[in-house]
C-alpha cells in the first residue's frame, strides 16, 4: 500500500528516456526496414547509416551475429529493441539476457513506437 511520503520530503520527478534522435535499423528485409524507418521518421527521428552515431538500436534476430551486435550496443550504453519469430522463444530470451528489449515480429512497431514517444 502506498502512503504519502513524510511532511517537509521533497519529491523529484523520475525524468522520462532522452528522447531517441537517431535510430539505426539492422534488419536484413528491406520492405520491413521501410515501414520501420516510416515509424522513425514520423517520430522525428533519423535512420541512421551505422551504429556509430545511433541512440537506438532495432536488430533483427536470427542470421549470424545479433548476439555480438546486441552485447556491443549495451556494453556502449544504446538501447535495443530486438524483433524475431515468436517460435524461436530462445533467441528472443537470449536477446533479453544480453540487455535488449526483445519481442516478437509482430509486436516491433508498436513497441517502437513506445520507445519514440
């Protein structure tokens, strides 16, 4: 149960997540990567062309290498959001387990969306 802080406490707002100017997209099917650049743009964000000057990250599981992208991003401090075939629950936990907010293809724009806004 919540209860009303002690007389005289200041209380300081939690500040909301910078907001994301730069976005790089790391998925291998280019119509898919169009509609989430859309999503970008519309956001007013970027597309950016490589992770260098990315302030997030969206990496497309499966194939070789997500692993090591999603365990270099973190480590700099970029946020991910990692998308993947909900039938391979295993990569989209092992994503979770290396730092990235993983959810399956259906949900990635939705979900980008959210971490635009």
């Amino acid at each position: 149960m919540l209860t009303a802080p002690p007389e005289g406490t200041r209380i300081r707002s939690v500040p909301a997540h910078p907001k994301h100017r730069t976005v790089v997209l790391a998925t291998r099917d280019l119509f898919f990567r169009s509609k989430l650049g859309a999503i970008v743009r519309a956001a007013g964000a970027e597309v950016a062309r490589d992770a260098v000057t990315c302030d997030l990250a969206v990496v497309e599981l499966g194939g070789p290498g997500p692993a090591d992208r999603i365990r270099e991003l973190v480590a700099r401090g970029i946020p991910v959001l990692a998308f993947g075939s909900h039938v391979k629950a295993d990569e989209l936990r092992a994503a979770r387990e290396l730092g990235a907010v993983a959810v399956p293809n259906s949900q990635v724009e939705e979900r980008l969306r959210g971490m635009l806004d």
